[in-house]
C-alpha cells in the first residue's frame, strides 16, 4: 500500500505566487500569516496527516463505523486520532482568535484542509461540518450563544452538523416538515426525522450541536418559512436531548464516516417529547443562515475533490514506476520495463497531475481572494474581492469534484486488473470521490448557481471579470518568445473564445430558462477548465522568477503546457454542447424515458 505525501512544495507555490500569500499578510488580522509562517505551518500538517490520519483510511474502508442501539462506534483510532487532532489546534486553524482559534487567513486554513482529506477523506468530514456550524453561528447566532458553542467546536470538545435533509425533502427544501413549538421559557421543542447527516452520531467528541431547520406553527409555506435551530445532543446540565439516531447509511465510500438517520422527538431522552433547541437569528430566516454554513462547505467539498485526485495520482504513479509489464514501443529497451515508461500510460498519468494541481491552483486561489474579501481596508475592494471568490465558489465545487472521479477513474485504470481489486486500494479513492458532486450540492445545482446567480443576475459583468484575468494572463504569455508560451497562450485563447461566447448565450437566452439550464453543466465544466487552465498558466510565468528550484519550475511548467494542450481544448466542445444542444435535451418527452 502506498502513503501519502503532502505535496508541501505545491502548495506554497500556489500560495506565494496565486494567492498573493505577501498580499494577504499585509492585511490587518493577518500580520503573522508569512510565508515562512505557512511553511512551518503546513510541514507540521503534513507531519500529522502522514503519519497519524493517513494510516487509518484504509482501516476505515474494511472496519467502517458501526451502529447499535442509538450509539455508533467509529473505526478503531478515529477517537484517538480526533483527540490528536483537536489538541493540536487544527480545528481553530482558520477561526478568530477571540474563540479559541489561530486566525490564519483561509488560503492556508484551504492548504492544510487538502490535506486532511487526502489523508483520510472519511475522517475529515467531521471537521469540515464544525467548521460549517461556527461560520454560521459567527453570522448569525447572538452573542451568548456565540461564546457558548463557538469555543467548544473551536477547540474540538463538541462538533457540529447541519441537518437539512428529510425523506421527502432532498434538494426542495421548501418541503421540510420538521417543526418547532415555541415554550413557555423561550426554548423550542423540535419534531421531525433528518435523513444523510454526516457525523449525525458518533463517539469521538463529548457533545454534537445540530444546526437543524424546522417550522414554526405559524411560519409561512416554503422557504420563506424555514427556521434554523441549535439542537445539542447533551444539554448543560447532562441531560440527554431527544435527538437520537435510529441508523447509518451503508455506503458505496466514505464508509468510515457515519451517515446518520436523527430522529427528534421520539420522547427517549431525557427532556420529555421533543428536542429541547433555541433559535439562531430571526425566525423564518433559516434557510439564509444555513446557507453560510453550506456555502463553506461547498468550498470545502471542492478542495475534498482535489484532495482525493491527489491522493489517486500519487498512488497511480508509485504503481506505474514499480509495475513491469511489455517492452517500450520505441525499441529503446530490449526487455520489459516499468510501465511509466509507455506513452499512454504517461498521457493519463500526466492527465492526472494536470488536473489535480489545475484544481488546487484554483481552489487557493480562490481563498485568497476570500481573505481579501473579509480584510481589504477599502470597502469597494472588499465588496469586489468577495464577489470574484463567490463567483468561483461552484468552479471550485462543480469542477474539482468532477475531476476528483476523472482521476481516481483514471487511477484505477494505471493500475489495470488491479485496479478493480479492492486490496490494492485503487479502488476506494473511485468509490470515495462517487459522493462529492452529490453532496452540499449536485454539480447541476452549482452548475445553475452559476448561470442565475451569477451570470445572469449582473448581465455577465462578473463573468466578464473573470475573462479579463484571463486575457491578461494570455497576452503576458504571447509577449514571450518561447514556443511554449506562444502555445499556452493560442490554446488559453481559444478557452477563453469559447467561454465568452457561452455566457453572451446565456444572457441572450436568460427568457429561456430550458436553454440555458440545458447548458449549465458543460458551462460550468467549460469555465472550470478555463480558470483552472489559467491559473497554471499563471503559475508557467512565476517559474520564470527568481528563487524558483528548477527542477520543480520545470514540472511546473511541463505540467501547465500539458493542461494547455489536452485538456484546455475540451472548452470548444462544452462550448458545442451549450450553444447547439440545448434542443437535443429536451426533444423527447418525458414518458419516453
């Protein structure tokens, strides 16, 4: 089986010379967050990843977490990891100081997140959902339940959820039943099931605190009359809640992490009938509210999306430099060699790599400018910087988790026939990736939170933001006189071309919701490769600066040459499928299905 290794040196490119790390440490609150800080930073991350939560990903696959009589028991070592892990500090790593955390920006909170979940994606799923529950709480909860829960989730003592879902309400949320009745004391009772609730259960923290949407009795219909409410498991004074789990899902991956069915009101704690919860901010507000905390998540799955085609592409290319298999095609070798050394096997590979890093490039990208978008001293650059992270939010979502199947696909077919057997560990990283672009939001939905939201709502003017980078990027490229320039900036421009020309469509078809919604999917793919592309593109010109190693400018390099000619032309056809095929989508009738 092989290890994971961080791949430290990567991420400081990208936080040096893509997230403008130097940038960012000049902004107030972030004084402290140099690059030498983010060095020492991530190789302690690394230093834990590799050599405590990486070792029990596999354990998590063949011993998942088990269920009896309300009670799950977590893969052996979770506890002990978790403990590990919220005494360390990394829980706080990117929250206020005032709480607990250490307020580093999030461009290395996003770094050491990659991490986590290539060491082990099921473990990390319960981090990254306390994370989810204090960034809502910091906007919306009043300030006494601010410093009641956020320091306990901050330190790792209790963790967090959000429960959503119902049977019959997946992405409607309009159809939520649960409901909340006011007492006496000011406190609520909560009634309902939740379905899909990562970590809903588990035995790795003393408390879990359930954000949880219900209705009140006299809230209006749909989405206008959804309330978020905090539901502890264990209350202040001991008593056990009425919140109790009556099974885990058995799943294709993530099999460690307990995906949990959380009954409320089954009158079994010790509280009476009813979930004993308060309100966070005002009542009818929820669904607003807890989409802070899905908005972070979705950022959070994107960088899962890189971290599980990280982890495939290491694995793959340990396998391909060890596995003999056929002489080279060339001749140049008489006997039978590794098979890194046959060309297609180098194509996907390369693919591999070109997508896993386009995709991290991206994703810090793109923290960087949430960090600029909470710290800027002006408020129009704030304004703006957060409006170009929130535009890159379902790229970061929709494309990485995408791609993450692409390459762990791609990982099991490096390895053969023994990428289909599970003991080589091939095929966990496929079965483990299946989940992201279902969760926290389909691709489709993110896909149509770019063409509403965010395209047609300003009439492309942030759209046409992102363009402008990446013309800029381009013309700096075709300035130079090495070929390879010359190439990446032709292939970045034809990208660009046809990315320009899916969002005029969707302006000029925004009365046709059928078209442009047709379209939405390959538009997203479409600009997850153009910006993807981009970033590598900005990352060949900083080879070119002083104090690069070069060796590693040469990878770097080789490695946004390769994306520039495979994979950037796939904008043409996802320009195709946008611009023509919307009719071919919607030709038969539904019956005929």
């Amino acid at each position: 089986m092989s290890t994971y290794t961080a791949p430290q040196r990567d991420m400081l490119f990208d936080l040096e010379h893509l997230a403008g790390l130097a940038e960012i440490a000049a902004l107030p609150g972030f004084e402290d967050a140099t690059l030498d800080t983010a060095a020492a930073v991530l190789e302690e991350c690394a230093r834990f990843n590799q050599d405590v939560i990486a070792p029990l990903n596999r354990d998590g696959d063949v011993r998942p977490s088990s269920w009896a009589d309300g009670a799950v028991t977590t893969t052996p070592g979770f506890a002990d990891a978790f403990r590990q892990f919220a005494a360390g500090g990394w829980q706080g790593l990117q929250h206020p100081v005032e709480f607990g955390g250490q307020g580093l920006p999030k461009a290395i909170g996003a770094a050491c997140m990659e991490m986590l979940n290539s060491a082990n994606l099921s473990f990390a799923l319960c981090p990254l959902l306390s994370d989810g529950a204090i960034e809502a709480l910091l906007t919306a909860g009043s300030a006494e339940q601010q410093q009641r829960y956020i320091p306990r989730l901050v330190s790792g003592e209790w963790t967090g959820t959000m429960n959503l879902t119902e049977p019959q309400a997946g992405s409607d949320l309009a159809l939520v039943r649960s409901r909340a009745q006011p007492q006496p004391d000011g406190s609520y009772r909560i009634f309902g099931q939740k379905i899909f609730i990562t970590y809903g259960e588990h035995d790795m923290a003393d408390n879990i605190v359930h954000l949880v949407l219900a209705r009140l009795p006299d809230a209006p219909a749909g989405v206008k009359g959804i309330s978020l409410f905090i539901v502890p498991k264990m209350l202040d004074d001991g008593r056990r809640n009425d919140v109790w789990c009556a099974s885990i899902e058995h799943k294709l991956g993530i099999k460690a992490s307990p995906t949990a069915v959380l009954v409320y009101g089954d009158d079994k704690g010790e509280v009476g009938a009813g979930a004993i919860g308060e309100l966070i901010g005002e009542a009818n507000r929820g669904l607003e509210y807890m989409f802070i905390m899905m908005n972070a998540a979705r950022y959070a799955v994107g960088l899962q999306g890189v971290a599980v085609a990280d982890r495939a592409y290491q694995k793959a290319a340990a396998y391909a430099r060890d596995r003999v298999q056929s002489r080279p095609v060339d001749g140049s070798v008489a006997a039978a060699v590794a098979i890194v050394h046959h060309p297609d096997v180098r194509r996907m590979l390369m693919t591999m790599r070109a997508l896993s890093e386009g995709a991290r490039a991206l994703a810090l990208y793109a923290a960087g400018l949430h960090d600029r978008g909470h710290a800027l001293a002006d408020a129009a650059q704030r304004a703006q910087a957060a409006a170009d992270y929130e535009f890159l939010v379902p790229l970061v979502k929709g494309f990485s988790t995408e791609i993450g199947i692409e390459v762990a696909s791609l990982g099991v077919q490096v390895h053969g026939g023994m990428g289909y057997i599970e003991e080589t560990g091939a095929a966990q990283y496929y079965r483990d990736a299946r989940i992201l672009t279902i969760y926290e939001g389909t691709t489709a939905i993110q896909a149509n939170d770019l063409v509403g939201r965010k395209t047609l709502r300003d009439g492309g003017a942030q759209a046409a933001r992102l363009a402008a980078g990446v013309a800029a990027t381009r013309d700096a490229l075709a300035a130079r006189s090495e070929p390879a320039a010359q190439q990446i900036a032709a292939r970045l421009g034809d990208a660009l071309a046809a990315y320009e020309a899916v969002v005029r469509y969707m302006v000029e078809h925004r009365g046709e919701p059928n078209a442009a919604f047709a379209g939405s999917v390959p538009y997203l793919m479409l600009a997850g490769h153009l910006a993807a592309g981009w970033q590598l593109a900005r990352s060949w010109l900083a080879t070119q600066q002083p104090g690069v190693d070069a060796a590693f400018g040469a990878a770097k390099r080789a490695t946004a040459e390769f994306f520039a000619t495979h994979l950037l032309p796939r904008a043409g056809a996802l320009r195709d499928e946008v611009l023509w095929g919307a009719d071919s989508v919607m030709a038969l009738a539904a019956d005929a299905f």
